[in-house]
C-alpha cells in the first residue's frame, strides 16, 4: 500500500499563479523526492530533500519538508501551461533503501 | 549522458503468457528498481536489484520476477499473466543508496 497522501487530489490554476501541493507521510524517512508525470509517461525527477533539510530551492520550485508533522509541499511559482501534469511525493525509509513509497499524487492543470 | 532507457515501450500480452520487460540504468548506476502503476493501486514497489542481487523486494506474487546483469542492466518478468497486471511498469536507477532515483518512460503492458 501507498504511505503517502497528497492533498488536494486536483488543483486547477491560471497561468501565472502559484500551485502548492501538499504530501503527508506515515514513518520516519530518510529523504523524500518530488516527482513529475505527464499523462502516459514516466517520472521527472524534480527535487531530492533530505531528513534533515527543511526547505529547498530549484528554479520556479520551493519544497519544504517537517519531519515532525511527517509532510513537505511542494511550492510551484508562476505557473505555466507547461506544468499541467501529475505530480506525486515519494519517501525512502530510514534505512535509505532504494524503495520508495509514493503517495497519490496532485493533478495540477494550469490554465493558459 | 542517457537516461533510463525501458523496451519494450507498449506491448500486448494474452492472459497465461508470460513477458519480459528489460532497463538500461544510467551509465555508472548500479542500483535498479521496478515499480508497477496502475489507476487504482498507483505506484507501487516491486523489488530492487544492486549488484546482481535484489536487495529489496516488494508485496508483489512470485509470478513477478526479475533479475540484474554483470553491466547492471536489468530485465523483469511476469509469468502466468492475469488481466490485473496491465499497468505501466517503471524502472528506476540510482548511483548508490539514499540518494536520487531517476526513472524511465516506462512499459505499457496490456493483459487481454
């Protein structure tokens, strides 16, 4: 089963806004991953935060993580229609093994 | 330098028959995963391979197998095909362990 939730389920936008999508978790990790999808295709890795990291930067993205609510979010900055696609948070455990849990996922649509 | 290269993209499968999907990690990463997704489970974990050995393996039946070769190139199979694994299967690598996982396009299989 998924160990995460990802919160909203959808989000529709403007383009030129900002998207936040938020991913909770169930145990403790050793770092958590942001993944894109577009529709049919694989995932982009988008950012890598680690246990003890609370907030990170790339580019339009802002991802903060709070181990002791057990969730990150994910901050997408001015928007653009190139966007549109499934976003999902994924966690190692602990032990930094390569299994990732994968939560839900956010449909985010940006509309031109 | 390439990324994760999956074949076949799209097949179809007969239910009773078995298939073999193969990845090609990135150049110098010895770790490779596999996941399964589908509509109503997501993405789910389905074993990890490092060094010719798994090292972590999913809830997923013994009809799911795979394996993983001297160059790290890795191929899993799925024996006895039911109509609940048509899913897009993915493959992941990564240079160790902890660290970030990048996937592939994926295999679109389909059971009829």
């Amino acid at each position: 089963s998924q160990q995460g939730e990802e919160d909203p389920q959808a989000l529709s936008i403007q383009e030129g806004e900002n998207a936040t999508m938020n991913c909770s978790y169930k145990t403790s990790i050793n770092n958590l991953q942001w993944y894109r999808q577009n529709s049919g295709r694989g995932l982009v890795h988008l950012i890598l935060i680690r246990s003890n990291e609370r907030e990170k930067h790339s580019g339009r993205l802002r991802v903060t993580l709070d181990t002791s609510k057990k969730s990150s979010s994910l901050l997408i900055t001015a928007s653009r229609a190139a966007d549109t696609a499934s976003y999902f948070c994924a966690t190692g455990d602990q032990t930094g093994a390569n299994n990732l849990f994968f939560g839900t996922g956010t449909r985010l649509t940006v509309i031109p | 330098k390439a990324g994760v290269t999956q074949t076949p993209r799209y097949l179809i499968k007969t239910r009773g028959q078995q298939v073999t999907l193969s990845c090609s990690p990135i150049s110098g990463h010895r770790s490779v995963s596999w996941y399964q997704q589908t509509p109503g489970q997501g993405l789910q974990f389905l074993f990890e391979y490092f060094s010719e050995t798994q090292r972590n393996k999913g809830n997923f039946p013994g009809r799911f197998s795979g394996r993983q070769f001297s160059n790290s190139r890795s191929e899993m199979n799925v024996s006895t095909l039911e109509l609940g694994d048509s899913a897009l299967y993915l493959c992941a690598s990564s240079f160790g362990q902890g660290g970030t996982i990048y996937f592939g396009e994926g295999s679109w299989l389909t059971v009829v």
